[in-house]
C-alpha cells in the first residue's frame, strides 16, 4: 500500500516513484501529530532498502482539529499498520499545503512554480485570502496513485 506518483528534484534530476507511509506520530496530550511519507526510487528499492533507500520525504503536521479528525477516522485495511496507513494515505492525498518556500507567483497567469519540482499550481486549485495572495496549494499527492 503506498502513492504512486513521480516527484522529480530538479537540482539531482533524480526522481521518487513510489511513496510509502513511514510513520505516524500523535500526541494525545496536545492534540496534534505528524506523519511522514517516504519517497523511493521505486517499489523495489523500496522492499530491498526499506531502512535507508528513501530519497525525499515529505512531513504531514495535524493541527489540533486535523488530530481529533484523524483519531476518530474509521478504516478497515487488517494490521493496525496498514489501518493507520490507509487513513494517513487519504488524508494526505486531501490536505492542503503552505506555499513552499521560493515558489514563485505570477500573477498575471495566476500561477504557483514550485521551482524543487517544477510543479505549476493553476489559480483555480490555489487558495487565495481576502487580498488576493496565495495561501494554500492542493496536496503533492492529490493526484497520486494509491497502490
């Protein structure tokens, strides 16, 4: 069970195929958490180097609401594992993100460059606040594969 979806670095050219859930981590003190998603070459890296064949990761911080949301989650997926992972995989695919640091805004094309990735953001996917500035992007893995 993981994402599928290529996510090229621009600076190494290298890119992460498969993006596997590599963790879950919740407070039940302060209501928040995070939860980490591992990049990989691809599937087969992945299950011959599951310790040390990540290449990228990306880090998934739950608000006080996003906590108690997720905790109460149902999913039936068998493990507990893979339960936890299936409910981090849809949220995650569904989370809105921060604008990465040095993306570039052009505002005559309403458009996000995330210069990492190279990934075009369009206007209508971007969430702008009351002055027109981009806020909030899709989610990297909107668009992914669930595998």
């Amino acid at each position: 069970m993981a994402f599928q979806k290529t996510i090229v670095q621009i600076k190494t050219g290298i890119s992460a195929d498969y993006w596997r859930y590599g963790g879950l981590y919740l407070d039940a003190i302060q209501c928040i958490g995070r939860m980490v998603l591992l990049g990989y070459v691809n599937s087969e890296v992945r299950i011959k180097n599951p310790k040390d064949g990540a290449i990228q990761s990306r880090e998934f911080i739950l608000t006080p609401s996003q906590y108690l949301s997720l905790v109460s989650s149902s999913h039936e997926a068998g493990t507990l594992f893979n339960t936890n992972a299936a409910v981090c995989y849809n949220y995650i695919a569904a989370a809105k993100r921060t604008i990465p640091v040095g993306a570039i805004f052009d505002p005559d094309a309403q458009t996000i460059t995330v210069p990492e990735t190279g990934e075009v953001v369009q206007a209508v996917d971007i969430d702008f606040d009351a002055k027109d500035e981009p806020m909030f992007l899709p989610s990297e893995f909107a668009d992914a594969i669930f595998v």
